[in-house]
C-alpha cells in the first residue's frame, strides 16, 4: 500500500492522474502528453533515453506496469529538436521493436486523427507482444504488451486498444485524410475511415 500510495503521488505531481475502471485495471491519464490508457495496475513511471535512429537518442518518459503473466508499457520519446521525419522514426522504430522475434503483423494503424503503425511479434521464448508507435505532436508514442509463454492473450489486447489520444492531435492534413479515403472508395470492403493506403481493408481484389 506504501508503495502505491508513493507511485499515485509521484503520478500526481507530474500532472497524471489515475483512476479505477474495474476490479483489476486503472485509467491512467497523462493530460500535458495528451494520451489517456488504461493498465492492469497502477504503472510505474521513468524518466530516461530511448533510441529513435542509429547512434541516437533522446529524453524519453516510460510508463510501465509488470503482472505475472505480462508487462504493459507506453513510452513517450521527446522528437522535437531531433530534425528526425517520420518514416525515419516509425521504420526504425519497426525494425527495433521486430528484432529476435517474428513479425505477424505490421499493418498501419490510426486513433481518431493520429495515424501510425500497428505489429504483433512473436517472440523465440514463446512470449507475444503487439506494439504500436505514433509520430505526433513532437514526440514518438509507442504502446507495447508482452505477454509471457501462457500469458493471457485478452490482456494484451485490451491494453493496447485502450490508448486514447486528445482528439485535438492529428499528424496528417485534412487533405491527406480525404486522399486516404478517396483511394480506399473503391475498394470492396469499403472502409469508412482507413488507417493509411497500405490497409488491408484497402486492398483491391
């Protein structure tokens, strides 16, 4: 109790908050990086460095949370004066996340008007993880669960689809979003708003 009492306050002065959504998982909301997820316990948060290219990192925010079956964690990388571009970011990030795994998804991946990149890795341990990254606002959002060998799949889902951005953020114009939309018209399943051209939903058969 000590120690989350600790972590609740730590999370307070940072201007996050957090609050229960069932029995067994917590809102948790980070209002100065616009994203809202929820986690299956109360996350831990680290101040550090991540790498974003070959030979380079910079500050980054890590939010994670461990149970017995898993580990849940979003990390907030600070792009702003790194004169990275995006597809720079999202591949490497890509390739980092893929290392000594197999890859069974790499699909692209949109929330509200953000988009980015979806995976899902399986791992030689037996573990899986689904990951995605988002290149927005400055700053390099990417969300991954890892569930251990036997770990519960429903976890790993549920933690992933709960990452919520303001809907404020967008990394693409208006126009872009129109021209996505406008090249997936055609296609027979018709999505009403795609994650970007290469989604399968997109695809022409």
């Amino acid at each position: 109790m000590r120690l989350i009492g600790f972590v609740v306050a730590a999370l307070a002065l940072s201007g996050a908050a957090v609050a229960q959504v069932s029995n067994d998982w917590v809102e948790f909301s980070a209002p100065d990086m616009s994203f809202t997820v929820s986690f299956p316990v109360v996350p831990q948060v680290q101040n550090t460095t991540y790498q974003v290219a070959a030979g380079r990192s910079v500050p980054a925010e890590v939010y994670s949370a461990r149970t017995s079956n898993g580990i849940f964690t979003v990390t907030v990388a600070d792009l702003a004066n790194s004169g990275l571009q995006e597809n720079a970011v999202i591949d490497f990030a890509v390739n980092k996340m893929s290392a000594g795994g197999e890859v069974k998804v790499n699909f692209p991946h949109r929330i509200y008007q953000v988009y980015g990149r979806q995976m899902s890795v399986a791992g030689k341990d037996g573990s899986h993880s689904t990951i995605a990254m988002f290149d927005t606002n400055g700053k390099l959002f990417q969300i991954e669960a890892k569930v251990l060998p036997r770990g519960n799949d429903v976890d790993l889902i549920r933690f992933q689809q709960s990452l919520i951005f303001d809907r404020k953020l967008s990394n693409r114009s208006q126009d872009t979003i129109n021209a996505i939309k406008q090249a997936c018209a055609n296609s027979p399943n018709r999505p009403n708003n795609p994650a970007g051209l290469d989604d399968p939903r997109c695809a022409q058969k």
